[in-house]
C-alpha cells in the first residue's frame, strides 16, 4: 500500500504508485459524503472499482460520459446525482468524464475529485466545454476546478500506446499555445517549456515500454503543467480548429489535436518563430512545425483527418465556421490560410507553411 510519505503533492494534485487506493481519503479531505463515481462505458470496470474502494462514501456509480460533454448528458448525471443525494462526484477517466464532473460541478456545487487516465490535462483548468445543438462552446470558471487530482501512473500503464500519444499530444499542444498567448509572463512560458520537455523526452519512453512507471510518472506530471498553462492564459487557433471539429463534425478529441498541433504551429510560426524556437530544439529540429509532425509521426500518431473521420467536402465549411469570430492569435487568421492548412492535415502531408 502507498505511504504517505511517498505521495507527491503540487497543490491540488498528488501524485504516486497506488495513489487510487486513497480516494476515500480526498473525499473525506473535502468533505463530502456520498461521492458519485463518473466514467464513460468502457472505463465502467474501473468506476466500480473506484466505488468499491470508496465504500460507504460511494452513492452510485454514472458510466455515460462521452466525448465533448453534451449538455443532455450532464443533465442525465445531474437528475441521477440528485436521485442518490449525492454532494460529491469522482470523475475516473480521460477528458470527457472529468468535463462531466466539472460540468456538475458547474451547475450543481459538487465537490469533485479527478483520477485521470489519460493525459488531457482537463482536471487542471478552470476551463469547461460543452456541446449543445452541434456546436460547441468553452466558459473559465473557477467553481470546475476539482479539490483534488489523484495521479497514479498504475492506472495508465494499461492505456494503449496509441491513446498515450494522442492524449499527449492533446497535451502538447496546451503548452505550445501558451508560449504566444497574448497574456502569457515569464512563470508560464517556463512551466510550458517544462512541460512539453516532458512529454517530448517522456513519449518515447512510453512507446518503446508502457509499463514504465517513471516515464508514465513524468508524463502525468507534464499533463498537470500543460493544464495549469491552459488555465492561466488564452489558447488561440490550434485550440479554435479542434473545438471546430469536435462540436461541429463529431471528430474525437484528442487524435484531432494530434492531427491538427503540427500545422497550427507551423501556421502561426510565421508570426512568432522566436516564441516557438524552444520547442523546435527540444525535438531536435529547426521548424516548430515540421519538427512536430517529425515527432508525431515516429511515435506512429494519426497525421490525417481523413483518417480520424471528416470528409474533403467538409473543409470549407470548416474554414469558415473557425473563422467566423475573432479572436487573438499571434498571425493573422483568414479562411483562406486555413482552408490550406486544413488540406494539408486532412491528407495527412506536412504543415503546408
């Protein structure tokens, strides 16, 4: 069993072997009662595991999450979560169970707990999006940040390698954008930096041993970085085109970034090629962008969005749809530019810029 000594904490987080084991503890820590345990339907297994360790703490169990949060969804959660008296909610699981936690958290004031098992970093931003009428739409908000995030790389070495790239990638790409945000400081253009080190030193390891517990470790601590980054300054078009295409076309999340990251930073490295230097040197290349689908390639990641599940016909409206508000972003957005760049990633050929 974990000993306390060997939890590592960084505020809301803990981080250790077996850390799952004390998840009746971080209840209690925030203190709540009756904790509903939050999973999508593949990851049920695992949620029932969670509530047999909560014990007495555990009012049910709520395995319908799904990808993009619908609101529909949540008010499934919400109406279960009121049937069963619940005041907490323990989210295990990738990106979208832990947006469903924070969207009960959002409408109902639930305390919550995350035990990711992915690498999307949600649990680490105040940042909650949601799917209604096909469209999707993102609020900051303080009150969806969890009380605490238990992270037990254990629980990834399962994750199949090709998940583990693409949600790192998802990753990555939150501490890409954060090295141009318009409000980024010198405190969150280090931790970016640190954290994509992470993963770009860290992914391979993972690919060529997933059941290394260090390098599992050192990822899931990249993944914290990369969305505590995302939650103190904007993101811009990387970000734009993947909410684009997950609420609007269905494509899943985080292959979507994967596809898309590479051709983003090419694409506004025509503006801010001293920003995103650094990132081309810690993968040993000279184009942030070239140096990107480098690397997402040799970790075999989906470089196509053809392959992930969109249509050649629907690139314009795409375009269109990513350019139809504005918003800041370090060079200047037309549907034109992105019409190309969206060419380039749906055949799967090298950032076009």
């Amino acid at each position: 069993m974990l000993q306390r000594h060997d939890i590592a904490r960084d505020g809301a987080a803990r981080f250790g072997a077996g850390l799952r084991h004390h998840v009746a503890e971080a209840v209690a820590e925030l203190g709540a009662r009756r904790a509903l345990v939050l999973s999508t339907p593949r990851q049920s297994d695992l949620a029932l595991d969670v509530a047999t360790v909560l014990g007495p703490l555990a009012a049910g169990v709520f395995s319908r999450a799904v990808m993009h949060t619908p609101v529909e969804v949540t008010q499934d959660a919400l109406d279960h979560a009121r049937e069963l008296r619940a005041d907490c909610v323990v989210a295990i699981g990738g990106g979208s169970t832990i947006g469903l936690g924070k969207a009960l958290a959002y409408h109902a004031g639930f305390a919550q707990v995350a035990i990711p098992t992915t690498y999307a970093g949600s649990e680490a931003t105040p940042i909650l999006g949601q799917t209604e009428s096909g469209e999707k739409t993102t609020l900051s908000d303080p009150r969806v940040l969890p009380g605490r995030v238990l992270y037990d790389p254990e629980l990834i070495v399962a994750l199949p390698v090709e998940i583990s790239v693409t949600s790192g990638l998802n990753a990555m790409a939150h501490a890409a954008e954060a090295l141009y945000a318009p409000d980024r400081t010198a405190a969150t253009d280090a931790a970016a930096l640190a954290a994509f080190q992470a993963f770009a030193q860290g992914l391979p390891q993972v690919v060529q041993d997933p059941a290394d517990l260090h390098a599992r470790g050192a990822t899931q601590r990249g993944a914290w970085g990369a969305g505590r980054v995302l939650g103190q300054v904007g993101m811009a078009l990387h970000h734009k085109l993947c909410h684009v295409l997950g609420g609007s076309f269905g494509l899943p999340h985080a292959q979507t970034h994967a596809v898309i990251l590479p051709h983003a930073i090419a694409y506004n490295a025509q503006s801010a090629a001293v920003a995103l230097r650094p990132l081309a040197h810690a993968l040993g290349g000279d184009a942030p962008g070239a140096a990107l689908y480098d690397f997402a390639r040799s970790l075999g990641a989906p470089t196509a969005l053809r392959d992930v599940g969109l249509r050649e016909a629907d690139l314009p409206r795409a375009a269109a749809l990513a350019t139809a508000r504005p918003y800041p972003n370090p060079h200047p957005i037309t549907e034109a530019g992105l019409l190309t760049l969206l060419r380039a990633a749906w055949a799967g050929e090298a950032p076009a810029f």
